[in-house]
C-alpha cells in the first residue's frame, strides 16, 4: 500500500471516528435543548392559563353576596315558573355583570340544581330552566365550597371551566353562583410553531390540543369501569376517549422523555419528545411534543458541517491559503455565534427590568387604593360630625356660659371681700373647664384618622356603644327621642378596631334619627345578644320604615333617602364590617320601623 493510500485510509478513519463522535454529542445536546425549550414553552403556557383563571376564581364569592340574587332565591317554587319570565330583572342583571367581566357565561341555580337566571337568557341555548345538580361544580358550592370544574357544556356543548360559590344568607345556603370561562383564550395564548401541545385532565384524557383528532382522548390505556365513569358523567358529551398511546397510566408515560402516539398520517403514529407541566390549582397536566424529526435533522445537518469543515481543513493541508479561508469562516461563525447569544442576554435582561417595573405599579396601585379607602372612611366620619356640628356647638356652649356667668359673679364678690364665694365659683369653672375638655376630647378621638399603627383589635362593646351615645346624645335630647336600652355587661369584646366601630354605630343612630323624623313618640333601641362565638349588636326605631325596593339598594354605594346624603355612611360600615369577617343586615322591625343587626366574632382577650 502506498503512503498516500495509507494517508487517505487515516484522514478517513480519523474522520468517521470524529464523525460519529460529533454526531453522538450533538444529539445529545440537540435532545436537551429541545426538550429544555419544550420545557420552557409549556410553562409559559401553564403560567398564562393559571394567570387568566386566577381572574375569575374569585369573582363567583364577591359576585355572590349581591343581595339582589336573593330575591329568586327566596321566592317560593310555585312562584318561580316560568323562570325566564319570573326573574328578567336577575338575568338583566348577570348579563351585565358578563359583559364587564367579559366571560362566557354567569348564571343563578337554586339548591336542586335548576337555572334561575343567566346572563344568555336571549340566546336560543339559554341556561335558563336547565337542571345541572349532576355538575360537580354546583356540589362542591352546595356543600359551602368553592367549586373548580371543566367540562363541555351539557346546553352549549362548548369547552368551558366553572367557577362556583354558594349564596349565603344568614349562614343558610340558598343556591349557586355559577361563571363559565371560554377556554377558547388558550388558543390565543399559545404561539410557539412546531411543537404539538395536549391539556389534559388528572385521568389523561385529552380536553384542549393543538392537533384537533387528539381531542377526547386519552393519553393512556383506560379500563372499562373508568373509561364509563367517565363518560356517564358527561364531562366530555359522548367523546369514545380513544387511547393515543400504549402506556397504561400517566405515571408511566411521564417517566419516558420520548413516546409514540397514534397520528393522522400514512404511518399512523409518529415519535415525539415529551414535556410536562402541572397545574396544581386546576389538577390539569400541560404535556408539550416535539417531533423527533427536528432532533434527527439537527444531528444531520452537524454532520455535514463537520464533514464539510474536516475536508476543508484536509484540503488545508496542502494549501496554506485553503487552511486562511477555513479559519476565516470558522472565526466569522464563532463572532455570529457570541453576537446571538449576547443579543439574547440583552432580551432577558430588558425582560426582567419590565418585570420589576410592573411589580413596582402594581405595589404602588395597592398602596394608593389602601389610602384612598382609609381616606373615604375619614371623610365619612368627618361627614358625621358636620351632622352633629349643631349638638356639638350646645354641648360646648352651655359650660362656657355657665363659666361666664360664674366668673361675672367672682368679680362682684371680689369688691364685697367674700373670698370663701370666690373660692367657690373658681371650683365651679375649673369643673365646667374639665367637662368642656372631656366633650371636645370625645370629638376629637372620634374625628381621629384611623392607621395601622393606632388601631385596636379588641373593642369593648360596653363602652364603643356609650362613646357613640356620647356623640349624639344631645340630638336625641333635642329631638324628643327616647333611647329603649338594656344593661350590657363590660365584659362582652369583638374583635374589631374601637374607632371604626365606633363609626358605624353613630352612622346606624344618625339614620335611625333622621327616620323619626314627624313620628309620634319616637324611640331608638339598642339590644346586645352574646353567643358561643359571636355577638350581636341590633339597633332599631319605630320610624316609617322602608320598602322592600329601599332595603334592597340600602348598602350600595351613593344610594340614599336624605336629601343631602352622599350615600356613602352604609357602604363603609359593611365593608368594615366584612373586613373584621362580620356582618350587617337590615330587616323590618315589628314596631313598623327598621332594625340594623351588627355580627361580630367575639374576643375573649380584654380591649385594648
């Protein structure tokens, strides 16, 4: 053999070896950045799906204690039909509610599981008169849960998931707040070509997917008793839940980074690479499948760069300006390559400075919302004592009057040299000076500008009830009104800042007195009932009352019966009643009148 051949036969094996070893390492990597980037893709997608249902989760809880949903509710069963004609006002109602919150579908279900009201009342599917006691949504809200659940609509036959949450009142369960969100947003979340995604549900089964022929099916082998199950409770209408893969369970599929699943195609199934993510909130599983084609053709074109750039640097070897050109293009190649990875760092990082920049709005949004709340609070409490500015002027008069005269009198007394009457007077106006401080003191702590650092959280209800008569106790004097009272022992706490409840009570004894107003013998009484881990505060009067209508409206925000009223004195006094977990309720008194019922947890530490 000549040295030539021999010299060729070495160049082609050192060539084949490197080859091979380059198309081994290649792979590997190419697998890694594949399923990395599958990865990363479908945890995006799973982040932006958890992003858009935590919108609407809570919604059904806030939307649910409207106390206009009520009236459905409470009618009786005789009464409700028809129920799309029964209660348009609800369904007007809930439909406006949906195109504010832009969702699919809100609708009202009594405790047997039929529809009431719903925001598609026009529409010729509407949900109104249906029956869905079978759906586990409207259990878990029945049971006092928040209910999660997806399925096909059983009317709409559209993929939707469903919110739900009990309407409660009085502690009783009366029936279900349902939102349907459209599911249809996922496609519009999901913008990553090339890769095939599935969402599926905690059994496998298929309910979202990029390549429609996979849609209710399941992932794995199902058995007989669990593929029925399944489909009796017409989760997914009457879907035959074909399994795409051999693998008995998920488990076992999760385990392997590649997998075969049945395709639309000639073949009939094609290999994929594998990536999962969880959605612990939803009990759903996002899997991302990458062609293993992509892998191979990234090997492939490795292997021929390598062999292309392994016979150009032979053919350096016998030319010095072949072997220039080829360190030429592999430095060009290498400046490419720190120039993309450079321009992604610089991406990721004006990422992350946008991100902090949007964490930073959104505390400062918090921050400026907390104020503006605490401020209409005070302005309410400052809006209160513009009321009382009159009882306030006579309570601070009469002393300083008195004071006068006393001191008037001293000055006479001085010139006939009765020192002892002197001596008296000042005593007088030195008491009458200690009761004008007490008086402007109580007004003072009143007015005072509530904050975390000054709050109580434990308020005597004894004395929060005799600090407010305080306020208004001159009111009642001029107005005639006689206060109806039981003795409250000193010993009864709630947990609830003194001030602030402070405020709602006086807020209670200005409308009870502007209610009285042209009644014969008006009176206001104020009755405290202790329980095992509540005490309720009830204050009412034998005024006119109120209508149905009125009490319905009462607690939302600028409704009001006064002609100068802001309508704003019963909105802050729930709120701050449900901040302290509470509640405030108004119904008619036996007396003709309204009666105002304060619940509030009950402490067992002393006020402080």
């Amino acid at each position: 053999m000549t040295h030539k051949k021999k010299f060729l036969s070495l160049v082609f094996l050192i060539g084949a070896f490197f080859t091979a070893l380059i198309t081994y390492v290649t792979y590997q990597q190419a697998q890694r950045y594949f399923i990395g980037s599958l990865t990363n893709s479908v945890n995006q997608l799973g982040s932006k799906i958890d992003a858009q249902l935590t919108r609407y989760s809570q919604l059904p809880q806030v939307l649910a204690s409207d106390p206009r949903l009520l009236v459905p509710l409470l009618a009786a069963a005789d009464e409700r039909y028809p129920v799309g004609e029964q209660f348009l006002s609800v369904s007007k109602l809930l439909e406006q509610w949906n195109d504010t919150l832009n969702a699919d579908t809100i609708y009202l279900i009594d405790r047997q599981g039929t529809t009431l009201a719903a925001s598609n009342w026009q529409k010729r599917r509407s949900f109104v008169g249906q029956n869905y006691h079978y759906r586990p949504y409207f259990q878990q809200a029945l049971n006092g849960q928040l209910g999660q659940y997806f399925a096909l609509g059983a009317s709409s036959e559209k993929r939707g998931y469903y919110f739900s949450a009990p309407v409660i009142l009085n502690g009783q369960i009366l029936g279900v707040l349902t939102l349907k969100v459209d599911l249809s947003l996922i496609t519009d979340i999901w913008q990553y070509d090339g890769i095939e995604y599935v969402i599926s549900d905690s059994a496998g089964i298929v309910f979202y997917s990029s390549e429609p022929s996979w849609l209710y099916q399941s992932l794995t082998q199902l058995d007989e008793p669990t593929k029925q199950a399944i489909i009796d409770s017409r989760q997914y209408g009457k879907a035959p839940l074909t399994a795409l893969s051999h693998y008995r369970d998920l488990a076992q599929l999760e385990q392997s980074q590649q997998l075969q699943l049945s395709w639309p195609s000639a073949a009939g199934s094609t290999d994929f690479m594998l990536a999962k993510h969880s959605m612990a909130k939803t009990g759903w599983q996002i899997f991302g499948f990458s062609p293993t084609s992509n892998n191979h053709q990234t090997v492939l074109q490795a292997a021929l760069m390598f062999v292309t750039i392994y016979s150009l640097l032979c053919i350096a070897i016998h030319s010095w300006w072949q072997t220039y050109r080829a360190r030429k293009a592999l430095a060009s190649l290498n400046s490419k390559l720190e120039r993309t990875v450079a321009k992604r760092t610089a991406n990721l990082q004006d990422a992350n400075q946008q991100l902090k920049i949007t964490l930073s709005q959104y505390e400062h949004s918090q921050a400026e919302l907390k104020q503006t709340q605490t401020e209409l609070m005070q302005a309410a409490k400052l809006a209160m004592l513009g009321e009382l500015s009159a009882s306030i002027n006579h309570e601070i008069n009469q002393p300083l009057a008195a004071m006068r005269t006393y001191a008037e009198n001293s000055r006479k007394l001085l010139e006939k040299e009765r020192y002892q009457s002197v001596a008296n007077n000042i005593e007088e106006i030195i008491h009458l000076n200690s009761l004008v401080s007490e008086i402007i003191a109580r007004f003072k702590v009143f007015a005072r500008k509530g904050s975390e650092h000054n709050s109580t959280r434990y308020t005597s209800v004894n004395h929060a009830v005799h600090s407010s008569l305080g306020l208004v106790r001159n009111r009642l004097l001029k107005e005639g009104i006689t206060l109806r009272m039981q003795d409250i022992p000193e010993n009864i706490h709630i947990n609830i800042d003194a001030i602030q409840f402070e405020q709602v009570l006086v807020n209670l004894f200005q409308n009870s007195i502007h209610a009285l107003n042209g009644i014969n013998d008006p009176q206001i009484g104020i009755e405290v009932e202790p329980t095992s881990n509540q005490v309720n505060c009830m204050v009412w009067d034998n005024g006119a009352g109120m209508t149905d209508e009125q009490m319905a409206q009462l607690f939302d925000p600028f409704y009001t019966t006064k002609e100068e009223g802001l309508g704003l004195g019963l909105t802050i006094s729930k709120r701050i009643i449900d901040a302290y977990k509470g509640s405030l309720i108004v119904e008619k008194h036996h007396t003709g009148g309204a009666k105002f019922t304060l619940s509030l947890p009950m402490s067992n530490k002393e006020a402080s």
